[in-house]
C-alpha cells in the first residue's frame, strides 16, 4: 500500500515498504531544514529516526527518492537560491550561513546542480535589465 505525505520541506514521497514511517520523514525533514548551516552526519539522522545508519540510509533512499547526502546538498542549495533573491548578502556569507565550506564549495555545487554560478543566477532574476537577453 502506497501513500503520498506531503511534507513542509517541499518534498513529496511514496511511502513504500522498507521507507520510513512518516513521522521519521517530518522529524527528519524538519531537522535537516533547521540545520543546513552544520555538519549533519547519517549517525546523527539515524539516531533521530531510531534506526540503525546502514537500515536508515536505506530507509531514506526508498522515502525521499535520494541518499542523505544528496538529500542535505539540495536542501542547502534550495536555501542558498533563497537567501540569493531575498537578501543582498556576499556569496560567501551565503555558503556559510547554509553550511558549505566556502564560496567556491557553493560555485561548484551550485553549476553542477543548476547549470550557472550563483552570482549568475541572482544576477539573471534580479536585474530586469538582464531579462531580455
């Protein structure tokens, strides 16, 4: 039996046999978004699931559709994008205060996941100027 939980975080899932219950996926979720600017380890996540790490990170997989570390890295980007178009704060201000270890640790992430550097990015939706080109 199959059951779609919409959850705070902006991530819908299917729970499946094997995933975790959902009152882990809100624990969980509500935790990671409250924690991006630390170091989240799987022991850490696993214990507030109660699960063993190598039944969790399974767990997890099968509930939010990727592993805990890709999970945390969207989620960060995901409050980067946001502090980028809510705030005039430096890049680097950025990556710290969503838990990335310096400017060029958000960069590389940032191109790789969404295709242009963060500065491009804000640039592009902030200056109308730019939204003709």
């Amino acid at each position: 039996m199959e059951t779609t939980v919409n959850l705070t975080v902006t991530t819908c899932f299917k729970r499946t046999k094997g995933g975790l219950a959902p009152w882990q996926v809100r624990r969980l979720g509500s935790y990671i978004d409250e924690n991006l600017h630390s170091e989240l380890s799987i022991g850490e996540l696993a214990s507030i699931a109660r699960l063993s790490r190598s039944h969790f990170s399974r767990a997890f997989r099968d509930s939010f559709g990727k592993p805990p570390h890709q999970y945390i890295i969207r989620r960060r980007l995901h409050r980067a994008k946001g502090l980028l178009l809510s705030t005039g704060e430096p890049i680097v201000k950025i990556a710290a205060e969503c838990g990335l270890a310096d400017q060029a640790h958000l960069t590389k992430l940032f191109r790789k996941i969404v295709g242009e550097s963060p500065a491009h990015w804000r640039r592009m939706r902030m200056d109308p100027v730019n939204w003709a080109r």
